[in-house]
C-alpha cells in the first residue's frame, strides 16, 4: 500500500504581512473609487453637469466595483476563478466604455 502524505500550509509572518497589506491595499482602492463616485455626485449637483457625473460612474466600474465583485464572487460562490475573472474584466470594460462615451459625446 502507497502511503498517503499530506501536506500542511504553514503560515509564516512573512506570508501573513503580504497577506494583509495586499488586503489593505484592496479596501483602500474601493474606498477611494467611492470616495471619487461621492465627489462626483456633489460636484454634479452644484453643477447639472451631466458629463462629471458620468466619468465618476466610469471610475467607480474601472475600479471599485471589480474589486469588489472579485472579492464576493471568490469567497462566497464556487464560480471558478475565469469566470470571476471574465466578470471583473467586464465590468471594467464598461467602465472605460463609459469614460470613452463621455469624452467624446459631451461636446467638449
């Protein structure tokens, strides 16, 4: 009979550190993509501005909101990583279609 091995993963500070920083990094970018979308709205409001409106919305999809559903998608379903991927490049997508549309669709 072939004995069975196992193998354990071991976490080591080092791995625990990245792990964490990159995780940090991950929530500063979100907060930060809303934290542009909210300025957005304000300076949309004070102006009728339709166009800054607009590319706040195009920044939040390039940035926060694939995040997001990466982080979502990943730990709370079993879709495989391609498709959580596909999902996220998709939405990014949309998000430069957006700041596309509104550059050269506002009469600027």
């Amino acid at each position: 009979m072939i004995p069975l091995t196992t193998q354990s993963a071991v976490a080591t500070p080092a791995s625990t550190l990245v792990s964490l920083l990159l995780f940090l990094g991950l929530v500063v970018s979100m907060v930060v993509s809303v934290v542009v979308v909210a300025k957005g709205v304000g300076s949309y409001r004070a102006t009728g501005d339709p166009a800054i409106l607009g590319l706040s919305t195009g920044i939040l999809l390039l940035s926060g909101a694939p995040i997001f559903l990466n982080v979502v998608l990943a730990t709370s379903t079993g879709l495989d990583s391609a498709v959580v991927s596909t999902l996220a490049d998709g939405l990014r997508l949309m998000g430069l279609l957006v700041v596309l549309y509104v550059i050269y669709n506002t009469g600027r």
